[in-house]
C-alpha cells in the first residue's frame, strides 16, 4: 500500500512538472511572439512615419528650388527630424534647359525603418513669396561703391532675363525681351542687408544669402498721360532746364524736350517728382532719354500732398546725375522717399533712398549711399505703374518610391 501511494504521487509529481514545463513553453512562445508583434509594430510604424517624412521632404525641396534654381539638396550634411535622419538630394536632368526637370530624392532613416521617395519636378525659380526688395536693376552694367541696401536686391545679370513692355506708334503694346547683357557687375565694399536673388550662376560675395533664380522678371509698364492732367494735386511745368529755391507740397510734373537736361537745385517736392515720357517711349533708347540734375540738398517725397503718398521720383526715361562737373560732392546730399523708377543713373553720392528703387538701364556710380526698403510700396503703387515680382512656380510630379539601382 505504501508503496502503491509512493508511486501515486510520482506519477503526480512528474504530471505536473510535465504539465508546468508546458506552461513555460507556451509562455515563452507568447513572449517572442508578442515581442514579434511588437518589434513588427514599431517597423511598420517607423517605415510609415519615415514614408511620410520623406513625401514632405520631396515638397520642401520644391519649396527651395522655387526660390533657388542652385538648391541641390542636404550635401553630405543630413537633417534631423525627431528621431529621423532626412537626406535630400536635388539635380536637374542632364540635357534640359533651365534645370527643367528636376529629380528629387528623400531619404529618411529611424530605428529599422527606412523610406525613399522622389519626384520630378517642372521648376521656374524665382524671389521669395516674402521678398522685401528695396533695390532691382535691369540693366546689364551695374556699379555700386561703399553703400548699403537695407532691404533685398534683384540683379538682372544674364541674357533674356528681362522682359520689356514697348508700345510702337499705333499704340500696340508688345513685351520684348532685352538685348545680350555684359553682366558688367560690381558690388565693391557694399553691403546688401538682405538676400541678393540673381540670374547668372555665380557669387558676388555681399555677405548675404545669394539666390540663383530663373523667372524671367517683366519690366514695369507706366502710362504717365494722367499726371498731364491740371489738379490741386500737382503743378505741371513746361520744358523748364532749371528751377532753384523751390519748393511745394504738389506733385511737380515736368515735361521736357527729349534730350534736353533738367537741373533741381535746393528745391524740395514733398509730393513728388513726375518726369513725363510717353508711353511709346522705348526706355531701350539711350540717345532719347533725358537727363535731371539733383543738387545742393534737394529733397522729393514723403509728403501728403501731391498725387499718392508713395510717389517718390518716376522718371522711366531719365538719366540721373546728383552732381555735375563744379560741384562739390559734399554739398549734394539728396533724400528721395517713394517709389523711384529710373532709365538710368550716371552719378549718385551720399544719398538716402527710402522706398524701392528700380533702374531699367545703367548704374555707373552708386557712391557712399543708403537704399532703404518700405513695405507699403509694393502695397499701394502710384497710378500709371503696373508690375509684379518674379515670383518662383513649380510644378511637383507623381510622388513613387525610390529603387537603388543595381550595382
């Protein structure tokens, strides 16, 4: 009997060691299955994160090559976000005109997850969506010394980058583009305290974000005719070579011979300054062109007054000089606030330019002066101008998964 009841609970015993290793086993199979499933969860999770973050890396790069057609991705510098590594990498294909299309390819990298997208992209790059451009010239020689612009500056410096408006003698309009440029440009100890957006691929070394870009920029269009206009706003005078001590709160409008030379010594025009042309006028036309002369402090714009407070000088047809031979530099300290359109400046010294400048033609000598951006111009132009900035487009293909090739 006593043996009978030994042998009883050995079979008890290894029954339930037997039944509890079973236990164990399937524990264990649960464990490594749940950590399976787990470690399947966190790589789906980090290649779904990591597609996303790649999708939105092939928009920001689109978003760069809008504003700078030399965007080529990280480098060999990647980007962190969160606990992804982005690498970005942008090249136009081989052959294209413009860079057109692009290829982009972002890869982001975190934990096991890893996911590659690209893209072509159809891309005109052009200024920045919020740009404040203080200064743009159109020309094709361009020279600036010891001077400031506070604000951004737009460089026409390549072939076919500018579009102008000319209107022929039945008063049909047509844009044009401008003859071959020189790309004759010097910013010798001047500084641009802003981004400097260009066109030819080359670095002017101003210290400031360059930004190559390539949408065409179309010129101003202006149509003068209703400054022509008698009102209480503005004094009109006819073919006048010199007014000296004058000085009224009205638009000054001025109406000269072609060729001939206006000199504004000690006047102050708080209303602005409006030299007339016509608008068949081809600002192209360098032997046509007028010439004013500011002299000994003579002052234009920032008054209420005259025709629109953002009037500063608009003289599309006009070269302008801010001294002359005789006069001594320091006595030719001249303050323009508006907007001020010009053909072309031969000289300008010591000057304060508060508004937006534009030159169609020629910068020969921009000295020890200061260019200062407004807001409100591009807010509110004065009447009988009409333009816009070459902003940047781009159009962004079908968005698919990167394949390495082969080796």
């Amino acid at each position: 009997m006593k043996k009978e009841l030994q042998s009883q609970r050995g079979s008890i015993l290894l029954l339930v060691m037997f039944t509890l290793s079973l236990l164990v086993a399937a524990a264990l199979s649960s464990t490594q299955s749940l950590d399976a499933r787990m470690d399947d969860a966190r790589s789906q999770s980090d290649n779904t994160r990591n597609q996303l973050l790649a999708e939105s890396m092939v928009d920001f790069a689109a978003s760069q090559l809008k504003d700078d057609a030399n965007y080529i991705g990280t480098g060999e510098q990647s980007l962190s976000v969160g606990a992804s590594t982005i690498i970005i990498t942008a090249a136009p294909t081989p052959g294209t005109p413009d860079g057109n299309p692009y290829s982009v390819i972002a890869e982001a990298t975190s934990g096991v997850g890893k996911a590659q997208m690209q893209a072509d992209l159809t891309v005109q790059s052009g200024v920045s969506a919020d740009a404040d451009l203080a200064l743009i010239f159109l020309g094709d020689e361009f020279h600036m010394l010891d001077s400031t612009v506070l604000g951004d500056t737009l460089i026409a410096d390549a072939p076919g980058a500018v579009r102008y408006w000319i209107t022929d003698e039945f008063g049909v309009g047509s844009w044009q583009d401008n003859e071959p440029s020189t790309e004759s440009y010097d910013f010798e100890t001047s500084a641009v305290v802003g981004d400097l957006f260009h066109y030819a691929d080359v670095n002017y070394g101003v210290a400031t974000e360059e930004h190559r870009i390539t949408t065409p920029i179309y010129a101003p269009k202006y149509d003068l005719d209703e400054y022509l206009v008698p009102g209480p706003d503005k004094v009109i005078y006819y073919y006048e070579n010199n007014l000296r001590n004058v000085t009224h709160q009205e638009t000054a409008v001025f109406v000269m011979h072609e060729g001939h030379t206006l000199s504004l010594d000690r006047c102050h025009f708080p209303g602005g300054v409006v030299v007339y042309v016509e608008p068949e006028f081809d600002i192209r036309d360098d032997q046509r062109r007028n010439k004013v002369l500011l002299k000994h402090g003579t002052t234009i714009g920032g008054g209420n007054g005259g025709v629109h407070p953002n009037l500063g000088m608009l003289a599309p047809g006009t070269e302008v000089h801010f001294t002359h031979p005789g006069c001594v530099y320091e006595e030719d300290h001249n303050d323009i606030e508006g907007l001020i359109i010009w053909n072309a400046i031969h000289m300008i010294k010591e000057a304060r330019l508060l508004g937006m400048v534009i030159v169609y033609r020629e910068v020969l000598h921009f000295r020890e002066s200061e260019v200062v951006y407004d807001p409100q111009i591009m807010t509110s132009l004065p009447p009988g101008i009409e333009f816009s900035l070459p902003y940047g487009s781009v159009d962004v293909g079908q968005v698919r998964e990167y394949y390495e090739p082969s080796p």
